[in-house]
C-alpha cells in the first residue's frame, strides 16, 4: 500500500493542515505512512484518537504511524507512550517540509515537538478545496491569546500570529487563477488578524484587500468570528462589499452573562444581542451560525433558559450545540459540575430550539429565487450558506440561479431557474 491515509480530528482549520501535511508528504517521497491528525479540544475527542490509533496499527500493521495535532503538541508523552505509534510532531513541526523529508529518509525522531508558546510566526500554505472546485481556503491567522476557562487550545496552537498580508493575497490571486469562485480565510481566532502585524490592517480591511486585488473572486467568507473584536472595518466590508457573503459563524458560547463570565469570555449578553441587530441593519439579509454550550458547570435552570432565548434574541440560525465536557487542564473541569444526564437533556432542548429557527429560517424562502455555488451535482450553498438540492444535473464549482420549491431535512428543495 502506497498511498498515505490520512485521519482527521476536530476544526476546519486542522483538516486544511491536513491537506498541507499531505503535500509535503508527498512532495518528499513518504508513503504507506498512517497520518493522525488529533484534536484537543475535549477529552472524548482525544479518547477517540487514541482508538483510532489502535485501529489503524491492527488494520496497517507495517503502516508508519505519525500522530500530530492539538492533543499530540499538549501531551506528547502521551502519544510517545502508545505501541502504535512511530512518530510524534507538534503543530509547528507538522508544517514544515523538512519534517517529511526526515520522515521519508528514516532520520526524524521518535518525538519532534517544540514550544508553541515561544512561535512568533505562522507558516502560510496555500491549498484548494479539500478535493472540491467549489471552494478553497487561505489560512490568515493562527493561534489564540485568550484564555476561556473551557479551553485549552491556545497551549495546543500557541499565541495569536497573522499571515502578512502580502502572503494572503498572493494565495488568493492564485486560487483565483486557478478557478475557484469562493475564499474562505480561516484560523483559530481571525477577529485578532492584525493584532501583532505593522501595518495596522484589521481582518475587515483584510477583506476589502482581497476584493479590491481579485476583482475576478465570486464570493468571500470568513470561517468564525468573536462578536466583541469585530471593529468598524469589519462592520462596514459587511455592509458595503457585496463579494463578502452574508454568512457569519459567531463564537458565543452561552447567553448568560454569570455563564460567560465563568468561561472568562470578553462579551457580555447585550453586546451579542446588539452585534446582531447592528449586522443585520447594515445587511438585511445576513444569516447568523454560532457555537453554544450546555451545561457548563454552575449552570442553572434560569441561566440555561438565557441560552436558548439567545437563539431568538439573536436570530441565530445554524447553531453548533455542544454538551459541556470537561477538559483536563482547565478551569473550568476544577468548577463545580453538572450531572452528565442533565447537560445532555439540556443540549438536546437547545438543538431542538435550534431546529425550529432552521425552520423558519427555511420557511422564509418560499417562492424566490436564490444563487448557489454548487458542491456537487445537486447541492449547493445560497450566499448566506443555505444548503439546497435542486433537480438536474449542475457542475461542481459553477454559480447558478434556482427557484425554491419547498424544504426538507434541513435544506431547501428547488429547481433551476430557465
């Protein structure tokens, strides 16, 4: 077996590091190799990669099997101390070509994991869609500087570093040229771009950048974004730059403001609730996604109702729901906690409301007509990230118009336009 397997745990931001890591691979000869790519995020998302792990040794027992990622840049004795494994890479080494090419030449050591604090830049590569014509992603940012109580992914990522923006529209023309109609800037925390460069370019005027540079670019989107470090520039790309979607995935967490103190977020309620009032002001037909936790430790009946108002109060509608779990390492598993029935149930009601906005958010579409950049040969994604199937055959990557005919399953349901 030659190819490469590669295993993906976790973010958006790590399966993009995942298709870099496989054209260094690639690129310097290494094959047959098993790939881990962990996520650190909850303690269960580490159990799984542990298994995974074990499984792939009894599938691939002549395989080489490399563990990388959040959890292996943690605790990478951890990871060392499994049978399975022949090599373990940190989040920094798992960028690099060098790093391959040891692999591939049978020089690499057994563990190669250095101090992501004391990284002061992010290595920027530039990859397609994950096997799709419809979209690509540029990375712009990486690592965070703050320090949620639920969250141990900054010691996994290191601080906040940004791509110069010279590097970022240099990807962007390429991919361009390359033919993909859409862009999405992603990273651990892009509300932060900018922070640490000279040039004082925030992620909004990042943005108009980009548009301005590649005027032939379809469609921009930002991956996810912190409400509180939203600035003016932002606000105003949001209601002037027609190529900037109107899709924005927010990071919120919980709706009580007691909640959100304990998770040591920098917002309060009313600064959400406000946030999307004033984005879709500035841009009526704006869809909101957003990250909410249940059941975090302290909750009670009255803050957790806040939480599930904040749906409507917002007019959140893709919302990600997850259950509290504690995470070895944080504040917040040393708080007092829940009973894991009770933070289940309360995810399931969460989801429940969540669906009933998915609801009428479809509802609302009956009878227009919308602009899909098509997935595959029947789905495709509305500008405000609206999935919807449509009848007849269209081309991956191609922008078409269809009128809606009705939903289901959480999609709409159409047909091409004539």
């Amino acid at each position: 077996m030659n190819e490469n397997r590669l295993i993906t745990f976790g973010c958006r931001l790590n399966a993009y590091e995942t298709q870099a890591m496989d054209e260094h691979a690639r690129a310097a000869g290494l094959v047959g190799a098993v790939i881990v790519n962990t996520c650190a995020v909850t303690s269960e998302a580490v159990r799984q990669a542990r298994q995974t792990i074990r499984r792939a040794r009894r599938e691939q027992p002549d395989a080489k099997i490399i563990v990388t990622g959040c959890a292996a840049q943690i605790d990478p004795g951890a990871f060392e101390a499994m049978p399975e494994v022949d090599h373990v890479i940190g989040n920094t080494e798992k960028m690099a070509a060098h790093t391959f090419r040891d692999l591939a030449g049978g020089v690499a050591e057994r563990a190669r994991v250095g101090d992501i604090m004391a990284v002061a830049k992010t290595a920027h590569h530039m990859i397609g869609g994950f096997g799709s014509r419809a979209r690509a992603y540029v990375q712009v940012q990486n690592g965070c500087d703050h320090r949620c109580t639920f969250c141990i992914i900054p010691y996994g990522r290191g601080p906040s570093r940004s791509v110069p923006v010279a590097a970022v529209l240099m990807q962007t023309r390429e991919l361009v040229e390359r033919g993909y109609p859409e862009i999405v800037l992603t990273g651990v925390d892009i509300t932060a771009y900018g922070t640490d460069l000279a040039d004082g370019v925030t992620l909004g005027g990042l943005a108009r950048l980009i548009l301005r540079e590649c005027p032939e670019l379809r469609r921009l989107r930002f991956s996810s974004i912190d409400t509180i470090e939203a600035d003016g520039e932002l606000m105003r790309a949001l209601a002037e730059e027609e190529r900037l979607m109107p899709h924005l995935h927010l990071s919120m967490q919980s709706g009580d403001d007691m909640i959100l103190k304990r998770m040591k977020r920098r917002h309060a309620r009313a600064d959400a609730v406000s946030f999307c009032a004033e984005a879709r002001r500035l841009r009526p037909d704006i869809s909101f996604g957003a990250d909410l936790i249940a059941g975090f430790p302290t909750e009670t009946d009255e803050m957790f109702a806040n939480s599930e108002r904040l749906i409507d109060d917002c007019g959140l509608t893709f919302c990600h729901i997850f259950p509290f779990s504690a995470r070895p390492g944080t504040p917040a598993a040393r708080m007092p906690q829940l009973d894991g029935a009770l933070v289940k149930e309360r995810a399931q009601r969460l989801r429940a409301r969540a669906a009933e906005a998915v609801g009428r958010h479809l509802e609302s579409f009956a009878g227009r007509s919308v602009e899909l950049l098509m997935e595959n040969a029947e789905l495709g994604r509305a500008r405000d990230f609206t999935e919807m199937t449509v009848d007849g055959a269209c081309e991956q990557g191609t922008i078409v118009t269809a009128r809606v005919t009705g939903h289901a399953v959480g999609k709409l349901t159409g047909a091409l336009s004539a």
